[in-house]
C-alpha cells in the first residue's frame, strides 16, 4: 500500500495521467494499458519492480520510503 501511494502521489505532482503514464511505460519496454494501471494501483497489487521501473519513467531514480 506504501509503494501505492507514493506511486500515486507521484504522478499527481508531475502532473502525469494514467494515459501519459501508459506510454512512458511503453518507452521502457512495458505494454500496460491506463485500465490496467488503474486496477493495479487501485487494488494495490503491483510488484516492487513494477513500482521501480514506474519511478525510473516519470524520472524519480530516488526515493525515500519510511518503514514504520
């Protein structure tokens, strides 16, 4: 749920929509249409790689993540 909401918050500051965020995806390689990431983020189920390769195209190559 971490890696969800940081995700999310992350496309929300840089302005990035699920559409735009599908084709930087599909520039590194990974074919995931803006449904497909909708239902991942809303269900929270996405890989800590998926979650990296997302940080690496909206250009976040570091982040911090507090584990309370």
């Amino acid at each position: 749920m971490e890696a969800r909401r940081i995700l999310k918050g992350e496309l929300a500051r840089k302005d990035i929509d699920y559409k735009k965020f599908s084709k930087l995806l599909l520039d590194l390689g990974i074919d995931e249409s803006p449904g497909a990431i909708t239902n991942k983020l809303s269900r929270g189920s996405l890989s800590f790689a998926f979650f990296l390769q997302c940080m690496k195209v909206i250009g976040r190559p570091n982040i911090q993540i507090a584990l309370d």
